[in-house]
C-alpha cells in the first residue's frame, strides 16, 4: 500500500509539472483521471521535481498535497514528454521527503527507483 501511494505521488508530481509547463497539453487531462489535488501540486510542487535547478527539500505545503494522490494511478500516466521535463530523481527525493519513500526497484514512467 506504500510503495503505490509513493509511486502515485512521484508521477503526480511529474503529471503537475509537466501540465504547468506545456499548457493545453493531454498531461493535465490524464491526471485528472487520477485521485489527488492536481494543481496544488502544479502550484506547490513544481520548483521541487523541475529538471532545471539544484535537488531541493519540498516544501510543507508540497507535502501536502503529495499526501493527496494516488500515486499508483500517477505512475501509470508517466510519459516521455512528462520525464523530459520532470526529473524523476527529484520526484523520489520529494516523495521520501513527504514521508512516502519509494521502493527499490519501482518503476514511474522509465525510471526505476534505485
């Protein structure tokens, strides 16, 4: 049950940005298929998993909002445009910071949890 709520969130987070950086994109339609506050993450997560930009500890209202997803639903819409602009080592980083670790060897999109 943790290891799909971590996944979810990480490709929340990833669905969030992407849909804040390519408006009108199907990234936002299909993450509205999944549970979660969607543009709470677009709005307190995005600075936290962009792949511009240093590793960073999210924020307590990122974490939040990471606590409301469905993180395996998440996972399940990660795709290359989302990883191109998404870094999801970031997104893992995020997720165990908000205390929803990922397991080893989870896969999000391409990317497997170390």
């Amino acid at each position: 049950m943790a290891n799909s709520n971590v996944q979810f969130i990480m490709i929340f987070a990833i669905l969030a940005v992407t849909g804040a950086l390519i408006p009108g994109s199907k990234i936002v339609a299909l993450g509205q298929e999944c549970d979660g506050d969607f543009q709470g993450l677009i709005t307190q997560c995005t600075k936290f998993v962009q792949r511009q930009g240093s590793q960073t500890d999210p924020s307590p209202e990122c974490c939040n909002v990471i606590k409301t997803l469905d993180v395996p639903c998440v996972c399940q819409h990660v795709t290359d445009d989302i990883q191109a602009v998404i870094d999801m080592a970031k997104v893992a980083h995020v997720a165990q910071y908000c205390g929803i670790p990922l397991a080893h060897g989870t896969t999000c999109g391409s990317f497997t949890i170390p």
